[in-house]
C-alpha cells in the first residue's frame, strides 16, 4: 500500500522528516511541520504497566468504600495520584488523600544504606527533577479535591500525622524508606484497610532494596507474601 499523509496532520509528507522532536517537561512535541503547526507525541508516563494499574485502581475502589483516608507515599511528579483520583471520581467517591514525598529525590543516609548492601548504582540521579511547587500546581491544575502535600522523609517521618487509612499505595523504593513507610502505614490502616508496596519483583537490581523491606515486613509481622503482576506486594489488615 502506497504511503500517504495522515488524515489527522494534513500537512505532513515526507519532507516532514526534517521535522525536530523537542522535550519539554517530559512531554514530546514534533515542531517544523510547516504552518506553525506542532503536534502532541502520546507517551507512556506511569511507572506501572496498565495490568499493574489495574490491580491498584481495583483495589482503590474496594478501599474507597471503607471508613479511612488514602496515602501515596512517594508521589514523584503525580502521574499516579492523578490516576487513582481519575478512578475515584469515575466511581462517584471522593476520599482524603496524602501525599508525601521528599521532592528532592533521596537521602544521603538512604544511599549510604544501599551502599552498606553492596549497591553501586547512581541513585543520587534518580528523582531530582521533583518539585512540590511542581506537585501542588499539578493538583491545582486539575482540580483534585481533598489532597494533603507533605514534603518529608520517609524514613523519619511521623506516620502519626497520618488519619487512619483505608489504603496506602508505598512506592520510596529504597531499603531504609520503604522499611519505614511500611511499617509507619501499617500502624495507621483500618482494619480491612490495603497497603501496595512496589518494586517487590524477584531477582538482583538496583531497586531490590523494597522487596526486600517487604519480605522482611511480612516476616515481623506473620503475613504472607502476596507479590502480583511481577511487582507488587500487597497486605491486608484483618477486621
């Protein structure tokens, strides 16, 4: 079949493969296509596959039902909470939602920790480009109701400060902050109440530090080791 222009880009030929692809706050735009036209190139932009999206947006639903508030410990950028808080409104449910997050990538003693495990990777890299000003205009933006940003560590921070919760969704990726976090969310779900843990799938990498955090959270505490879709390990507190 004989190559032609798309119906949706008009202008486009093959002279348009003098087209530049320009990134702009991880959004990718095709400039030069003539007439002043730029055009929207789709990404994938969630750190969970659609099965994986699934399994926690099925799971925030049930939560949203019971008496308790959300929290998404390690936020990122937002495309998650943005999500779950699509799914809720989808459902007609609307919860307290707390966000919690460094924006400023990882810790020092974070690192040091992996490095005491034998980790060389370059963690400090890793989630630097996170902003709460970022954050908080992304939650105005889109008119997300109910959400409450913390800028705190994870491995120090007072869970205290937290409602009783129907589901946290942990996802600091680290040994040292998801140890605490799991730990931190467990003393405030309800009883029913679901907490995510990611990053729990098997094998040696550089993020291996949560499987084992959760491992060794369902050992403390004689839960069972619940991993789905590769890499995410649930518990449920009994009623």
């Amino acid at each position: 079949m004989a190559w032609q222009p798309s119906p949706m880009l008009p202008h486009m030929s093959w002279a348009s493969s003098l087209a530049s692809t320009v990134r702009t706050r991880g959004i990718e735009w095709v400039t030069g296509l003539g007439r002043g036209r730029n055009v929207l190139l789709a990404s994938y932009r969630y750190a969970f596959d659609p099965a994986q999206l699934w399994a926690i947006s099925e799971t925030a639903g049930q939560a949203s039902a019971m008496s308790g508030a959300f929290a998404e410990i390690g936020v990122f950028t937002g495309e998650t909470t943005l999500y779950l808080h699509q799914h809720l409104a989808s459902l007609g449910r609307q919860v307290p939602y707390y966000c919690v997050d460094t924006f400023s990538g990882f810790t020092t003693r974070d690192i040091q920790t992996e490095r005491n495990r034998g980790k060389v990777d370059d963690y400090h890299r890793w989630f630097r480009s996170s902003s709460r000003v970022l954050f908080e205009r992304m939650v105005a933006h889109n008119r997300l109701p109910d959400v409450h940003v913390i800028q705190a560590d994870a491995s120090t921070f007072d869970y205290g400060r937290l409602p009783p919760l129907a589901f946290a969704l942990v996802d600091v990726d680290l040994l040292r902050p998801m140890r605490a976090a799991l730990e931190g969310c467990w003393e405030r779900l309800v009883p029913g109440g679901v907490m995510i843990a990611d990053d729990c799938h098997p094998g040696e990498n550089m993020w291996d530090g949560a499987r084992e955090a959760y491992m060794e959270f369902c050992a403390d505490h004689g839960l069972e080791v619940d991993v789905r879709r590769h890499k995410l390990g649930f518990v449920t507190k009994l009623r």
